[in-house]
C-alpha cells in the first residue's frame, strides 16, 4: 500500500522528466522549419517493401548460388545496386527542402484548418508528404515552389500549438520512406465555436431593430414595395420616388459573458456567435469577460481582437469569475 | 485520339481515393506481365499467353461494368486449374518446368485480385522473381537484353506506385535508377566470390541429341540433324587441321550382336571383379598417360548437360580443374552441367597410347553366333591378307569404298537379327556408325582388339579462330590395338572422305535434307555471303558474352581478381618509387587540381544563377550597397533603397532609378512573358550600368583629389 503510494507519487515526476527528456530528444532530431532541410536532420527508414526487395535479393541470390548461373547472380547484384541507389535519391529528393507553414487567418472550433504548406528548393522534388497529426498532404515541388493545403480538423477552442511537421518522401520506389522533423514555434488561435443563429437571437432577446427613421427620399426602383412608395410625391410631381429610411444611431452593445447561460464553453460559444453578428452589422460593441475587458470597437480589427480574447479566455470555476 | 492516349498515358496510378488502383496502372502491369512472360515463352507452353489474355480481359470487363471482384471461389479454381494443366503437361508438379510454369502462373493470376498499391507491389516483386528465373532457361545475350527491358519497366511501375505524374517523370526516374546502379551492379559481378551450390534444386534434363552411349546401326532417329550447340573451344597456340578434330567422349566395348553400349568404369570394375580405382582416378592429370608435351592446349566452353561427359581432342593429358580420368582415355566430369562452364584442357590429340586395364580379351569379346555372313567375309579376308592386321584393316576399308557401299544420313532401317551381315550384304547404305560398327565388328572377328568411339567430329572455325561443335557433328569412328598402342580408324574417310575435311554438312550438300531438325536455322542460309557473316559475327559476340559474362565465375574471376591486384600493386610501387617528397607534391597537386575543379564549379553555378535569378541579382546588388556605406533600412523597399541611394549619388542616379523602376515593374505589372523577359533584362542592365557609373564616379573623386593635392604642392 505505501509502496504503492510511493509510487504513485514518484510516477508523475519520473514521466515528466521522461516527457521532458522525450521532448528535447525531438526537437535534437528536428530541424527548424523555413530552413534549408540540413542533412544530419534527414533519416532513412526501410519500408515494409523495402524489406521485401531486401528478401527478394537474398531469394535471387540463393537460386543464383544454387544453379550456378551467372545471370541471376547478375539480377541480385543489381536489384541490390538499385536498393543503394534509391538511398541516394531519396535522400536527395528532400535534401535542402526550405519549408515553411502558412496559417489561416481565422479558425473556428469544430471546423478544420487550412494549413498552407509552401515547399521551396532549387531543384524539382517530386511526392513530398508534408504529415501533421494524422493529416497529410502532397506536395511536389516545380519551378522551385509547391504548395499544399493541410486540412487539420479544430476540435477546441484556444490557442493551439501546431505540432511538428513530418516530412517524408516515399520516392522513388518506395522501398526507403525519407523522414524529417520539423520544429517550428506556430500558434494557431482557435475561436469557438458560434452559437446557431437561432440560439443566438433568442438569447439576445428578440430580432434586430428595423430602420425606421425617415431619411429623406430616393429614385423608385424595381422592386420596392408599395408601402415605401412616395404616392403623395408621385401624385404631385409625376416621378415616382420611394421612401428611405435609416436605423437610428444606438449606444454602443455590452456582450457580457455574465449575461449568458450554460457552461464556460456555451457562453463563449454565444459571445462568438454574437460578435459576428454586431460585426456584420457593423455595430460598435464592448466585450466584457472574466479575465479581461474589450473597450466597445469596430471593424476587423476591433472583431479579431475580440474573437481573440474569446479564445483564450480562460474562465474560472462558478462564481469566482467576476473581477 | 493522339491526345486522348496520351492522357491515358500520363493517367495517375491510384484513383482520387488514394488507395484504389487505376485502370491506367493495371494495363501498365499487365504490359509488365506481358515483358516478363515474353522471355519464359520460348521454352513454356504457349497457353500462359491465353492465361494472360483471360485474366486481363476480366479484369477489364470488371472495371467497365463495375462487376464485383473475382471470389475466392474464382480465384482457387484456377489454381486448381493452373495445376491440373502443369500437371497433366509435365507428369508432376516436381519437374522445374512445372514449377516454372506455377509460378508464371500465379504471377498472372495475381492480377485478378489486385486492387491497391501493395498489391501492385507484389505483382512487381513476383515479376522480378520470374524475371530472374527465366535465366534458368537460358544465358544467351537476346534473354538478357529483354531482362533487362523488363526490369526497366518494373522500375517505371514502382516509380508511378511511388507518386510519379508523367511517364517522363517515371522513365526519367527509372533511368536515373539504372544508370546510377550499374556501375555497382557490374563491380560487385566482377568482386564479389561467387559460393558453390548449397543444396540440390530441381533441373531440367537435357542432353545433346547427337551423343549416345549406345550405337545400334539400323534403328531409327539415331543421327542429329539439329545446330544447337555441344561445346565451344578456343585454342591456345596451334589449332588442329580439319582431319584431326577428332573430339572423344565415349568409348563403347560392348558388343551384342546388334548394337555397341558404352561399359562405365563402375560396371567394368564390378563385371571384371577388380577394384573401381583401376579403371577411374580422379585429378587434374591423367594417371595413365605418359606426362609428356601436349600437343593442343584449349579452352572449352561447355553447353549444360544432365551427363557429364568432356570431349578432348585425342587422349586428354590435364586439366585446369580436378576430373575423372578414365582408363579408357576418355574424360568425365565429376558432375553433370546444369548451366555452361569453362574447362582448361591439354591433350594429345592421337588415340590413348596406354592399355585398357580391362585387358586384351574384352575387347575380342562377341556374340558366339551373330552375323555368320561376316564371319565368313572376314575369314576370307583375314586369309587373303595373310594374317597381317594392317593389310586385314586396309582389305576391311577399301571394300567400303567400292561401288555398291554408299554414305548416306537417311539408310533404310534394319530390324533382323544379324545387323552388320543385313548392312554389309543387303542394304549397303549407312552413315559413320553403321561403317564403324561393322570395321570393330570384322577386327574382332580377326582377333584384333577393337572398340568403338562416340565424339564429335569437326566443328566450325570462325573468324576470330574459336570453334563451334554442334550436335550435327556427332561421329563415331574405331579403335584398334596394335603395335603397344590404340590406332585411330575412321572408316568414314573410305567411303565419305569430304565428311572428314569439311564437316557434316559437306556430305549432304543439296542431297538430302541436312537439319532436317531444325528447317528455320541460319545455318541453311550460310551460302549466302553477307547472311553468312552476320549470322558468324553474331556467334562470336555470344561467344563473346557466353565466356566473359556468364562464365565469369571461378577461374575466370580468379585470374581477373589477379590481373587487378597485379595493376594496382604496379601502381603502388610505382608511386613509392617517387619517394616521399614527390608523392607529397603529387597528392598536393591533386588536391589542388580537385578543390580548384569544385571551386570552378561552384563559382560557375552562382554565376549562371545569378544571371537568370533576378533575386538573386539583387541581393547581391544590395551587398554591394551595404559594403559601400548604404545598407538596406529596416522596412525599407528595395526599389525605395535604390531612389535614396540615387538622391546621393548624383552619377549613378538615372541608372539607379531606372534600377527601381524597372524592378517595381517586374515585380509588381501585370506582364505576359516576354515583356517579363524584357523587364528582368532592362533590370539586369540597368543594375550593371549603376555599378559601372559608381565606380567611374570614385574614381573620378580619386583623380581629381590626388590633382588637387598635386596643385596645391606646386606653388
């Protein structure tokens, strides 16, 4: 019993010194990404083929030996031969690929991210696979640039450290896989998730007010409906003109996560899904969460910021959230 | 139509799941199958070429219906199949052919359930075994150039499996493997040592028509009229003359009444009751002939054999690696051939002169009561020559050479009791054994040792002076003891003497069909002049490949490993005969030479580049600033550096500003090709032209500072 409360409490400092350790060992095995591929950082590992073609040499080799004949031996020789020289090109097929990550601008929780993985090089590369996670793409490089799109799905909000990229190359008989890690320092903001409109609306309180201020008078057009239609003006002047109206100015909104219902995520998810709606309407409006306050905005910027914040919030348990 | 082909050329090799493969790839592995089995047809049945076709049109017809794929029921029943047809074909799945066949037939049945790229993989790899195995049918030059062909294909199939895009890239890559591999490929041949045989594997029986141990005159489909080859040789130093190519493998002493056998050295020693080592040793040198100075020194080069006899030319003396000798001058190996080899032999080129342990009397030895005719005809004969052998064997062959006595290769066909009296009285038509067999027959009857001898005679010399041997030079011919030694007899010189000085073919010339074994071979064509030389120069090439390439193994590799490691001391010595300090200076020379070669190569490189990289060009324009006292700005624009660089630079102003604005419209306008062309060409202009006014400015400062101070000193 106490040995196993020793244990248990000699485990978690032994794993993460293991998980340090592991780390480190990593990040000595990767090379940094936007750089020249350096050749110490590149490996060569035999595929499942690979040791087939391995077998097949050996098989070749026995019946070469056993039947005493010149021209297996000849095939054996030069399957190994080209065994040898796959090595070569296919360390030369990543040698000195320059890598480099282009994040999106926005990414929303339960959706995915589009990574951009731009590959440069002089020479031409021919069937990278750029691997994140379990996403891979396929990038082949002409003209001394190539491209892909890693589509990672973003299960949860907040601020995401894009793990490392594997680079690996199967090229060109895919008897070695050419293999690369590459070590970068991106972060990906993962706003939440928003709210269904229809939520949204009933949580805000009703639909969003009408214009209803007279603004003055504009040319009719097709499609303007009779009720807006200037009759009296037509009626006395011959020219058919509608009625403009406009929405009144209002005070600026107060998105407050207190005024929400449900858990941390739900709330946040509603805040989202409220700021887009303000920004599309081009509103002004304030953010006011536990750990931080946004002054009331506008515009993209003002939007991004806002979203930002929403992501790395971090709430706290019930109740002590209120500054 | 051109264009749609070549779509379906360049078509990827998975379908747009990633893991299915297209119809591009599978017919591009079925033209594989097809390479792969165009090499095994020549010696398979011809049904593997409808397998093939069967099973690709099913899987054609699965495609384009969208058809479930084939079961397992399906794919079991034609193995079943499979087997049952190599079966019934070779008796037993045991043979190597059947095998052979079982494995070409599952690499075309894999077809039927190949659906992604590991499947295709395995096809491949089942192609490359097969490849390799259709070596077992043969080594000849044409086999290994389509190997190789089918081999570059099987690297193209791996290249699209791996991701290629085009048939370019895919080509491009396969040759790119090969040409790179070869060298390693062709020393690791030459290097590496090639072990003996490990375990016994299944052969292919095969034999030389021409060669039996058993001559019976008179039975049927006994002479070959086929061209394949027996054995080569190539002679060092003297070559003999055509009436001395007498090649011996088998002496045959046993006689029954109808037809001579060959007695081996087992069965003499178990019938005579005297111990095996009497009648065979084994060496490198004939324990029974005299060691004296052999007369012809050569190289055979030998066609595989499930028997393991070796022709010599006369009585074989030594040989380069260790054989039987046997008491009858013959030569035996000490195992069959089932792929050709090299033997180094010297021999006498006469009939062995060294009794027969197995004694006189054996070769007196016959059937009591056989052939009364020829006994008679032999007392008469044997009387008139007053018991004098020479002038009995002289009487024995010139009664040959008389009128009725004709050389013949199609003689009718003997079937009574009393061959020699059915051959020498009634039909008189024969060819080299029915005229050995009645000669040994008749000196027996006189009391002379004699026994008969099964070889080759001949051969066909070419240009570069080796011999060809076919099977259509199989000859027998006699030998009688007389006078303490064998005496050579060839009774075939009284009644063909042409088939002794110009070979076999010499005798039947527009008679009779001569290879009749063989009516499509070159050989009938070689009246024809030009014919006659191509088909001789490409013999010698396969000679050529035969002795070099395929039986590059043992000696050979030996005597080669030798000559290199002979070179290369050379070489050493040689450079320590330099002494030390002008080896020193030799390998600082090279050095020198080599980084000077690399630098050349480098500074090459970044010079080509930079012409063409407008980036590149610039960069190394704003080093050029940055050392002159003008870096680039933090956030400043390379066209906005090159405009204050200008306002500072009177002189170089308008070539710097014709610098920016050219680069802010190469980088920025909207331009087609060849005004892009024409942009990054006035940047590259204007950019040389800046730097040349530069300097021309300094140096104009220079001079007119070093005047001015040159002024001021004067006055």
């Amino acid at each position: 019993m106490s040995a196993g409360a020793g244990m248990s409490r000699r485990r978690p400092g032994a794993a993460r010194r293991f998980r340090a350790w592991q780390r480190n060992w990593w990040h000595r095995l990767a090379a940094p990404l936007g750089a020249p591929l350096p050749q110490r950082r590149l490996f060569l590992l035999p595929t499942r083929f690979g040791l087939g073609w391995a077998a097949l040499v050996v098989l070749l080799m026995l019946l070469g030996i056993n039947y005493q004949n010149s021209l297996i031996h000849a095939l054996a020789f030069w399957l190994f031969a080209l065994g040898v020289a796959v090595l070569l090109r296919a360390w030369r097929n990543l040698l000195g690929v320059r890598l480099s990550l282009r994040l999106p601008a926005e990414a929303f929780a339960g959706g995915e991210a589009r990574l951009g993985v731009i590959a440069q090089s002089r020479r031409p590369r021919t069937a990278l696979q750029v691997r994140c996670d379990d996403e891979r793409v396929r990038i082949d490089v002409e003209k001394g640039r190539g491209e892909g799109e890693l589509r990672v799905p973003t299960p949860s909000r907040g601020v995401w450290r894009v793990p490392t990229l594997c680079l690996e190359s199967r090229w060109p008989l895919g008897l070695v896989r050419a293999l690369a890690w590459q070590a970068h320092e991106h972060e990906l903001v993962i706003w939440p998730q928003p709210l269904g409109e229809a939520e949204t609306r009933r949580a805000d309180g009703g639909p969003g007010r009408e214009e209803e201020d007279f603004a003055g008078l504009r040319r009719a057009e097709p499609g303007d409906g009779p009720a807006r239609l200037a009759w009296k003006q037509w009626s006395r002047t011959g020219t058919l003109a509608a009625k403009a109206f406009e929405a009144p100015p209002h005070d600026d909104v107060w998105l407050d996560y207190a005024d929400g219902s449900g858990d941390p995520e739900r709330r946040l998810s509603w805040l989202c899904a409220r700021v887009l709606i303000h920004h599309r309407e081009g509103e002004r409006f304030g953010l006011r969460l536990p750990d931080r306050v946004l002054a009331p905005g506008q515009g993209a910027a003002h939007r991004r910021a806002a979203l930002d914040a929403l992501a790395r919030c971090r709430p706290a348990a019930d109740g002590e959230g209120a500054p | 139509m051109s264009g749609a082909s070549s779509a379906a050329a360049d078509a990827p090799a998975v379908l747009a799941d990633g893991r299915g493969l297209s119809g591009a790839m599978l017919w591009r592995l079925f033209v594989g199958q097809c390479l792969v089995l165009a090499l095994h047809l020549a010696w398979m049945p011809a049904w593997f070429a409808g397998v093939a076709v069967v099973v690709a049109a099913y899987r054609y017809r699965q495609l384009r219906r969208d058809a479930p794929r084939a079961g397992l029921l399906l794919r079991l029943a034609a193995v079943g199949a499979l087997v049952a047809a190599l079966t019934s074909e070779y008796g037993s799945l045991g043979e190597m052919r059947a095998l052979i066949g079982l494995l070409l037939g599952v690499y075309l049945l894999k077809l039927l359930e190949t659906h992604d790229r590991r499947d295709a993989r395995v096809v491949v790899a089942i192609g490359l075994v097969a490849t390799g195995v259709a070596f077992l049918h043969g080594q000849g030059l044409p086999l290994a150039l389509a190997a190789v062909i089918a081999l570059a294909w099987q690297l193209q199939l791996l290249a699209w499996l791996s991701g290629a895009r085009s048939r370019r890239q895919a080509w491009a890559e396969a040759g790119w493997l090969l040409g790179l591999s070869a060298p390693l490929m062709v020393a690791l041949f030459l290097v590496v040592p090639r072990l003996p045989p490990l375990w016994h594997m299944p052969e292919t029986s095969r034999a030389a028509t021409g060669l039996t141990d058993r001559v019976s005159p008179g039975d049927i489909a006994e002479l070959s009229r086929s061209d394949a080859r027996a054995f080569r040789a190539e002679f060092r130093g003297e070559a003999p003359p055509p009436g001395e190519r007498y090649w011996r493998v088998y002496t045959l002493s046993h006689f029954d009444g109808v037809g001579w056998s060959r007695v081996s050295p087992s069965q003499l020693a178990a019938t005579l009751e005297q111990p095996l080592s009497r009648f065979v040793r084994e060496g490198r040198a004939s324990a029974w002939a005299a060691q004296g100075e052999a007369r012809y020194d050569y190289e055979l080069l030998l066609e595989p054999d499930s028997r393991p006899w070796r022709p010599s030319l006369g009585t074989p003396l030594r040989a380069g690696e260790p054989q039987r000798f046997l008491a009858d001058g013959t030569l035996a190996g000490r195992e069959a051939l089932s792929s050709r080899a090299l033997l180094d032999l010297e021999s006498s080129g006469a009939a062995p002169a060294f009794a027969d342990p197995a004694g006189t009397r054996w070769f007196r030895l016959l059937p009591a009561d056989t052939n009364p005719r020829t006994r008679e005809l032999a007392r008469r004969l044997w009387r008139h020559s007053d018991g004098d052998p020479r002038r009995y064997l002289r009487a024995v062959l010139a009664r040959f050479g008389e009128a009725p006595y004709r050389y013949t290769l199609s003689p009718p066909r003997l079937t009574g009791q009393h061959r020699v009296d059915d051959f020498l009285f009634d039909s008189r038509a024969g060819y080299c054994s029915h005229y050995a067999s009645a000669t040994a027959v008749m000196a027996r009857m006189a009391g002379i040792p004699a026994r008969l001898v099964a070889g080759f005679l001949g051969g066909e010399r070419h240009p570069d002076g080796h011999f060809t041997v076919r099977d259509y030079d199989a000859h027998a011919w006699v030998e009688v003891w007389l006078d303490g030694a064998w005496q050579r007899l060839d009774p075939t010189a009284a009644i063909a003497p042409e088939r002794i000085e110009r070979g076999a073919s010499a005798v039947t010339e527009g008679r009779e069909a001569f290879l009749a074994d063989a009516p499509f071979s070159p050989l009938n064509y070689r009246g024809i002049g030009w014919l006659n030389e191509m088909r001789l120069e490409w013999e010698r090439l396969e000679y050529r490949w035969q002795r070099g390439v395929v039986d590059y193994r043992g000696a050979a590799r030996e005597r080669l490993m030798a000559r290199l490691t002979e070179t290369l001391a050379q070489m050493a010595a040689a450079l320590v005969a330099l002494g030390p300090w002008r080896l020193l200076g030799l390998a600082a020379l090279a050095l020198t030479a080599l980084a000077g070669a690399a630098l050349g190569w480098r500074v090459g490189r970044q010079w080509r580049l930079g012409r063409h990289d407008e980036l590149r060009r610039l960069a190394a324009f704003q080093a050029w600033l940055r050392r002159r006292g003008y870096p680039l700005r933090p956030g400043e624009s390379p066209a906005a550096h090159l405009r204050r660089v200008a306002q500072d630079m009177d002189t170089a102003a308008p070539a710097l500003e014709a610098a920016a604005e050219a680069l802010e419209r190469w980088l920025y306008a909207l331009l087609d090709a060849p005004e892009r062309r024409e942009a990054s060409r006035r940047l590259h202009a204007a950019l040389r032209r800046a730097r040349r006014d530069w300097r021309r400015a300094k140096r104009r400062v220079i001079v007119k500072g070093q005047t001015a101070s040159t002024r001021h000193e004067h006055p």
